[in-house]
C-alpha cells in the first residue's frame, strides 16, 4: 500500500513539471490568455450592471470596451514617450547615481563617518538596479502587445460570463457543487475588483504626490506603482526604488527621503489600514508566499508573470479554500491571523 502510495506521488510530481514545461514553452499564448481573463474579471460587474439596467447586451459590451479602449489609448500615450526617454537615458542615470552615491559617502565622511563605498556599490550595484527598473519599465509595454487578441478574447469572455452560470447549472444537477463554484467565482471577482480599484487609488495618490516634489516620469511610476500594488508588501518597495534614485539624481537626497516617505506613508495607510478593512482578513497571503511566488511566477512567465503572481496564486489559494480536503492548503499560504476565528 504504501508502494503504491509513494509510486502516485511520482506520477503526479511528473505530470505537474510536465504541465509547467508546457506552460512555460507555451508563454506567448498563456500571458494574453491570463491578461484577458484578469480584465474581463475586473469589467464584469460593469457589463452587468448595463444588462441588469435594461440595455441590451450588444450595447452594454459596446459601452464597456469603448471606456476600456479609452481608458488604455489614455496611459498608452501618457507613458509611451515616457519609458522610451527612460530607457534611452539609463546609461546617464547610471553614472548620475555613482555620483550622488559618491557625495553622500564624501557627507558621511565630513561629518565623521567612514562609508565603505567600495563595498557598498557593490552589494547595491546601480547598474544591476537601472537595468532591472529598464527591464520594468519595458515589461509594462510588453504586456500589451497582442492588444488586439486581447481585445478580442475580453469581448468573448465577457459574453461567455453571462451564460456560464447557467451551463454549469444544466451539467450538474448538484446544487452543492453548483453553489461551491458559484461562491469560488464571486470571491475571485470580489477580490479582483477591489484590488484594482485599490491600486488605482495608490497609483492616483502617488502620482499627485510625485508631481508635487517634481520628480520626472510621475504619471509612469504612478502606472507602476497601481501593477506592483498587487504584490503585498514586495510590491511597494519594488515600485518605489526607481522614483526615489531618480528623484535622488534629479532633485538631491532631501527630496530622495521625501519620496521614500510618501511611498511608506502610501504602504501603511493603503496597505496596511484600509486594504484589510475592505478586502476582509481572511484575503491574505503569507510574506513568503507572496516572495516565493514572486521567484516562480517569474521565472515561468516573465515579467508579466511578476506582476500576475498574487492575482494568480490568490484565485489558487480561494479554490484551494473551498475545498474540505485542501483547505489545509489554503491554511497554509494564508497570513495565519485568522486561525483563531476558525477553531
């Protein structure tokens, strides 16, 4: 028995790094699926709102896609010119921000503090973080360059969404089952939405409070700081290193810890105060998981697979959540605040 055991655990080790090889040589056909998926989530209760105020189902598309489009055409032509600036100046900032670590090392000195600035470039080397912020900033372009098949694919899914329910009512007749996926749909919906609106809103008070220090490029680390924004507590350090060593090589070190301080104010009053209010305790991930996932999600889709990863392990761990046998699982990559409530 337990042979036999040890023999199914293989099997399914072997099947899943199969699957993950597939997806992994499959990227190009993943990513725009995913990205279509995660909007057509986030217009869904758009779309329904129009068909439940009576407007007939061709119109109410029409209205959504149109405001989406809008919306795109919008960031596209705010931050097109703004990442090819930004990556055809990355060369520059490099050598800027030895200089600025220069000076402050120089300041330490003056004031009677030896900095091993030797040593410190090297475990903080600016190339290594221009290159990665360039590789960001580039990858925030990247994510739609199939837009016309992502387009089409949002259109069809948001059809398709209104008569989902239904089919699955008709294959089934298990009011159980049909109750457990309706309940895991709703909260994949409900935390996809409010996710968003919540990083819009952390992207929105970034880029006014950029505009106000007068760093370079606000409204472009305000659309990364709303992408990254879906990343817990990983994601608002990641988005604010590029505005503060730009800031530090525009603008000098006092603006640099002004910028730093906008964005911990941003992380602890969005992040840690109103997001666990709205979104509910029960809705978290795990410091570790959200890094682990971070490293695999990379790893097997790129950039774009960075920034998907907390939607994507979230939707995994609400599936995993209604379910009696892995729910343990669930348990597992959650914060742990609520184990208490459970018992």
């Amino acid at each position: 028995m337990q042979d036999r055991n040890i023999g199914y655990f293989f099997i399914l080790l072997a099947s899943v790094i199969i699957v993950l090889a597939g997806v992994k040589s499959a990227a190009s056909i993943v990513i725009p699926f995913l990205l279509s998926l995660f909007i057509a989530i986030i217009l869904s209760p758009a779309y329904n709102y129009f068909n439940k105020k009576g407007i007939p189902n061709g119109l109410s598309l029409t209205i959504v896609i149109a405001l989406f489009i809008v919306f795109l055409v919008s960031i596209a032509k705010l931050i097109g010119t703004s990442v090819q600036d930004f990556s055809s100046n990355i060369g520059l900032y490099e050598e800027q921000l030895y200089s600025s670590f220069h000076k402050i090392s120089e300041m330490a000195v003056n004031l009677g503090v030896e900095v091993p600035e030797k040593e410190i470039t090297g475990i903080i080397n600016p190339k290594q973080i221009m290159q990665l912020t360039s590789g960001i900033v580039q990858g925030i372009g990247s994510m739609f360059t199939n837009g016309f098949v992502i387009l089409l694919s949002v259109i069809f899914m948001l059809l398709e969404s209104e008569h989902f329910t239904s089919k699955i009512r008709y294959a089934t007749k298990n009011n159980d089952v049909i109750n457990n996926i309706e309940e895991i749909l709703g909260k994949i919906k409900r935390y996809m939405v409010l996710k968003a609106l919540i990083s819009l809103f952390t992207g929105f008070v970034i880029w006014i409070a950029l505009l106000v220090v007068g760093t370079d490029y606000a409204f472009l680390w305000a659309v990364l700081a709303f992408l990254l924004n879906f990343i817990p507590n990983i994601g608002s350090i990641i988005a604010a290193v590029p505005s503060v060593l730009l800031t530090l090589i525009q603008l000098g070190s006092l603006s640099a810890l002004m910028v730093t301080l906008i964005y911990v104010g941003v992380n602890i009053l969005i992040g840690s105060v109103l997001e666990p209010k709205i979104m509910g305790r029960g809705l978290g991930l795990s410091t570790l998981v959200v890094f682990l996932s971070l490293i695999f999600w990379g790893w097997l889709l790129g950039i774009v697979g960075m920034l998907l990863s907390i939607p994507l392990t979230m939707m995994a761990k609400i599936i995993l959540e209604a379910n009696e046998n892995t729910r343990f699982i669930a348990v597992l990559l959650g914060t742990g605040e609520n184990l208490e409530e459970v018992k």
